[in-house]
C-alpha cells in the first residue's frame, strides 16, 4: 500500500488556461503554484480587467484539475485498484454515497485580504472572483501570491470537507455493510 502513496504523492501536472496566458502546477495536491506566460499580466490582463482573468484563472484551474484526476487514475490503474463507473457501482453502500456525495462537495478559499475568491464544486467545476482594483494595486509576482494563497486555502478547505464526510459517512455504516 504504501508503494500507491508514495505513487499518488509523486504526482506532478501542468496545465495551462484556454488562452496559454497563464500555467499552472500541481505536485501531489497539496502544492499549487501559478505563473504568467511571457509577461501576459502587464501585457494583457491589466488592461483587459479582472473578468477575463478570473474567467482564465477558472478554466485554468479546472484544467489542473482534470489532468491530476487523470493522472491519478492512471497511478491506481497500475496498482490493480479498482475504477468504479455508473455500469460498475461500488460495492459497499458507503462508499457509493461517498463517491456521490463527494462529487458534489463545494469548497472556498480566499486570499488573506479576500481580494481573491475561488470556489470549486467536486474540484472540477471552479470560479474565480477578483475585487475590483486588485489589478491596479498589485503587480504580478504579489497577484500569483494572493491567487496562489486562494487556491491553497481551497484545497484545505476541501480536504477539510472530506474529512468531515468521510467521518459521518464512517459513523452512519460503522454497524452495516461495508
């Protein structure tokens, strides 16, 4: 078991939003980190305004998103873990109302100043919101930090949201079926 943790926790990906403006990096979930593709932040956001950017930073993020779920299943795949699809339903009644519940869990997070705000739904679907004049106020390298401390306050707060279902999932079938 413990060689699929390791697998699961070497896990690295990139992506890259619809526009190629801005590309992103996930290491085993739990580092998120951001970048502007050749100066794209002063050369083409700044004067298009927040909306394209959070509409990019959204995409982007769900793009991440797929491609470590991807990746993922490719790490369980090779350790003979089994896929569970609509035509092959887990066995146990717990874990299908995980897999259920889980898909529609919806987590935030916001950079410190709440200047940035990223909502996720199942860690697919995201949105991103900027307050207006953050653009005008911070220069790239300070708005990657406040959208980069956005998506890690996310992902704690999805961790913390399945943690919290998996515990009342674990009490409500402690006694039933597996």
């Amino acid at each position: 078991m413990a060689a699929v943790a390791d697998d699961l926790n070497a896990i690295v990906v990139t992506a890259t939003s619809p526009d190629g403006r801005i590309e992103g990096r996930v290491e085993s979930l739990q580092h998120i980190t951001l970048r502007f593709v050749q100066d794209s932040y002063e050369r083409y956001y700044r004067h298009r305004g927040p909306e394209s950017l959070a509409h990019q930073l959204g995409r982007g993020a769900t793009l991440m998103a797929a491609a470590y779920q991807k990746a993922r299943r490719a790490v369980l795949r090779v350790h003979d873990f089994e896929r569970y699809s609509a035509l092959r339903q887990p066995f146990s009644s717990r874990h299908r109302e995980y897999l259920e519940r889980g898909a529609k869990l919806t987590a935030h997070g916001t950079s410190p100043d709440r200047e940035i705000q990223v909502s996720a739904v199942g860690l697919i679907d995201f949105d991103v919101s900027i307050a207006p004049g953050v653009l005008e106020r911070h220069e790239a390298r300070s708005f990657l930090q406040l959208a980069g401390a956005a998506m890690n306050d996310l992902r704690a707060d999805h961790q913390r949201a399945h943690t919290a279902l998996r515990h009342e999932l674990y009490l409500r079938y402690k006694d039933r079926e597996r």
